[in-house]
C-alpha cells in the first residue's frame, strides 16, 4: 500500500507542480480530476481482473477500498506539502525541520494504522485468499505504473 501511495503521490506531484527545470505548465484541478479518475478506473479493472472479483464483490469492494485509499492519500499528500513548504522555506527553524521529517518518518506508520483499521471491512468482502492476494496485486500494479510513468516521463523530456 505504501509503494502505490508514494506512486501517486509522484503521479499528483508531477500533475500538480510545475517543474522549473522542465518548464512543464501546471495541469488544471480539472486535469488532475480526470487523471485520477482514470488512475481509479485502471485500478478498479485490474482489482477486477487479478483478484477474480465476482459482480457482487465489486460495488461493496470498491466503496471499503476507496475510502481506505482516500484516506491514504490523504495522508500522503498532507506530509508531502509539509515537506515541500518546509524545504522551501529558507527560514525554517530547526524545530519546523525536525517536526517535518518526524511527520515523513510517521508516514509509514499513519498508513498501517489506516490499513489495519479497513482490514476487517475488506476481510468481509474478499474471500481470504483474495485478501492476501491483495497486496501483490497492487506492487504489481504500482510496478507497471512507475514503469509506464518513467517511459512517458523520459519521452516528454527529450521532446522538450
């Protein structure tokens, strides 16, 4: 779960902050509402497909898991803008910089405890095999979106 976390945090960074080396034009809020849709839609059809979810699974599934990935990203996103304002802040104390790295060190732990508090909603829906399939499904699916990204990501680059 941290893996896919930390990708589409990469995946929202990329939409949602202009890269001044890159010069890359910041993506609407509309923009970014659509690529997440398609990233939720992606992911709805894999789940689909490798866990074998049958038509009742789905709707019950998806609602217990967007929730728990909302949630996520959430958190994710909150240390990660707590990052970058501290790191771009040149006149941050000691005390902001320890507090922020404290916060991304706790990040993990903040996931788990979100994960572990869905665990037995999910274990309610999925069979238990489906439930420990889970997590490889989603560093499988993390691993073809960080290669597709960094594929497109280079294109781009030398297109510039």
């Amino acid at each position: 779960m941290t893996r896919k976390l930390l990708l589409i945090i990469a995946i929202l960074a990329s939409f949602s902050f202009s890269l001044s080396a890159q010069h890359r034009p910041r993506l609407s809020e509309e923009q970014i509402r659509q690529g997440l849709a398609k990233l939720r839609d992606y992911k709805h059809k894999t789940f689909v497909k490798e866990l074998g979810l049958k038509s009742d699974q789905e709707q019950e599934f998806f609602e217990v898991y967007d929730k728990m990935d909302a949630e996520l990203m959430e958190v994710g996103m909150e240390t990660r803008e707590l990052e970058r304002k501290t790191l771009e802040d040149a006149k941050a104390t000691d005390t902001e910089c320890s507090a922020a790295s404290r916060a991304l060190f706790e990040q993990r732990k903040k996931e788990g405890e979100i994960e572990l508090r869905y665990y037995e909603r999910l274990a309610e829906v999925l069979t238990p095999r489906q439930l420990l399939k889970l997590k490889s499904v989603e560093r499988a699916m993390n691993m073809r979106l960080a290669k597709y990204h960094g594929r497109h990501g280079k294109k781009a680059a030398k297109q510039k």
